[in-house]
C-alpha cells in the first residue's frame, strides 16, 4: 500500500512542464489585456486615439522618406 502512495504521490507532485505552463498563462494574460486595450481603443472613450496615433506613425514615416 505504501509502494502505491508513493508513486502517486511522485506523479500528482512532478514539476515537469510546469514552466511550459506558466509561460502559456502568461502570454494568455498578454493576449488578453491587448485585445482589451484594442477594444477599448476602438470604441468608447479611445475611440479616435487609436487612429490618430496610427496618422501620426504613418506622418512621421511619409516625412522620413
């Protein structure tokens, strides 16, 4: 019975992967907050600071050229 608790115990604790996952809830957290900020950016109160910001990119490359 021991033999048996111990190997569970060994395959329910093992860390392999768990940086994987923590690198996939990250990038989940950093998708999600951009997709957010776009949304706000694109209606509400941003509105027009999302095109005015890409206006004024677009401006200063045209004028580098």
């Amino acid at each position: 019975m021991t033999r048996i608790w111990n190997r569970l115990h060994a395959a329910l604790s093992s860390e392999k992967g768990q940086g994987t996952v923590e690198y996939f809830l990250v990038i989940l957290a950093a998708t999600a907050l951009a997709i957010i900020a776009l949304r706000w950016l694109q209606q509400g109160s941003g509105g027009g600071l999302l095109g005015n910001l890409f206006g004024r990119i677009i401006q200063w490359v045209m004028g580098r050229f």
